[in-house]
C-alpha cells in the first residue's frame, strides 16, 4: 500500500514515535531502579509488544530474559472476550521469577487478568505489568499496571505493533484508524 492510501486509513497521530522513545526510556529509568540486585524477565505478549519490548529491553543498562507468550482471546471481530488460549507458551520456568509482562495496550483488561492468574499459578516471584497503551475508559476489569506509557480514549488504533487484520503494525507512531476502514 502506497503512503498516500495508508494515510486515507488512518485519522490522527495519538502518540509520535519521538513520544514513545521519551516515554520508554523514562519507564526504563524506574525499571532499573526497581529491580536493582534482583534478576528480571521480561514476558512480552505476541504479536503486538514485539516493538514496545525491542525498544524498552533496549534501553535498560542491564541483563535480562527475555520470553514471549502468544494468546488469542475468542470473541468476535476487535472485542476481547476474556476467554483465552494459548497459542505459543513460555520457554522459561517461572518459579521464583520476577516478571515483567510487556504488553502494547490494556483495552479491557481481560486478556491481562488471565494472564496475571496464569503466571501467579506458575509460581512466580512477583508479577508487574509494562503497558506502552491504556485505554481507561474501555476497562472491564481493574489491572493493576505498574509502569503505563499513555492513557488514550477508546478508539482502536494501529501502529508500533498494533494491527487491524495484521497491517499497521510497522508505522512507527500509534494513530487512530479511521472508522471508515472498519465500518
Ligand atoms: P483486552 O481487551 O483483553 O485486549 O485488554 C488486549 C488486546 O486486544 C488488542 N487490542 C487492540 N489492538 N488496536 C489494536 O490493534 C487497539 O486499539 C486495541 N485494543 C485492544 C491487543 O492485542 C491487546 O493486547
Ligand atoms: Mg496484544
């Protein structure tokens, strides 16, 4: 698609790419302070946290692990159901582990409390979240994140990772797709 049509797609630009880059290296900042002394692994949720967790680990000055989880919730079209499959799981044993999810956006909230409740029944030493998006009024249920990027409104957007029908993901900032593309 030429740039001319993809613009036609979208509306505004939410969060600049220059935006995020500030962004993460300020919740990198905390990160490291937080987890001083302590190992740390990092869990980013496939597909959409592949740029978010690219960007973040690269902005930490220390080691980590890194592993990748994919679910799929059912449900119809763009609406999470909370009801979850695991499609790829984690390489890594998560018994006295400190984890970090990464995760591009918090919409309802469902697809992370499973997962929360899922990781806690594993064992882990503690669980936090790293969400570069939330949308607040969109939640279903209360996620305690510890590290968000930004708060935004309620539009579905696409970029940095994020898709409608697996496109948009490598824009470089988050824009809101326009709703002639889905309606
Ligand atoms: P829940 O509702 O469980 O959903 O918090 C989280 C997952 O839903 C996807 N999601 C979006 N994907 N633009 C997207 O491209 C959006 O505006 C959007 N809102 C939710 C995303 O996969 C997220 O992990
Ligand atoms: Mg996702």
């Amino acid at each position: 698609m030429r740039a001319a049509d993809i613009a036609d797609q979208l509306s505004t630009v939410l969060v600049t790419e220059e935006q995020i880059h500030d962004k993460l290296g300020e919740l990198a900042a905390r990160v490291e302070a937080d987890y001083a002394g302590k190992d740390l692994l990092l869990i980013g949720v496939l597909k959409g946290a592949v740029m978010v967790m690219a960007d973040f680990s690269r902005k930490l000055r220390r080691d980590v692990v890194i592993d990748w989880m994919a679910v799929s919730s059912y449900g119809a079209g763009t609406k999470s159901s909370g009801v979850v499959q695991i499609r790829k799981d984690l390489d890594t044993d998560l018994t006295g582990k400190h984890v970090l999810i990464v995760e591009d956006i918090i919409d309802s909230g469902l697809t992370l409390s499973w997962l929360l409740e899922n990781f806690a029944s594993r064992g882990a030493a503690s669980i936090e979240i790293l969400a570069l998006l939330r949308k607040p009024e969109a939640a279903k249920v209360e996620i305690d994140c510890r590290y968000v990027g930004f708060d935004i409104p309620t539009d579905f957007v696409v970029g940095y990772g994020l898709d409608y029908d697996e496109r948009f993901r490598n824009l470089r900032d988050v824009a809101v797709l326009a709703p002639h593309v889905y309606s």
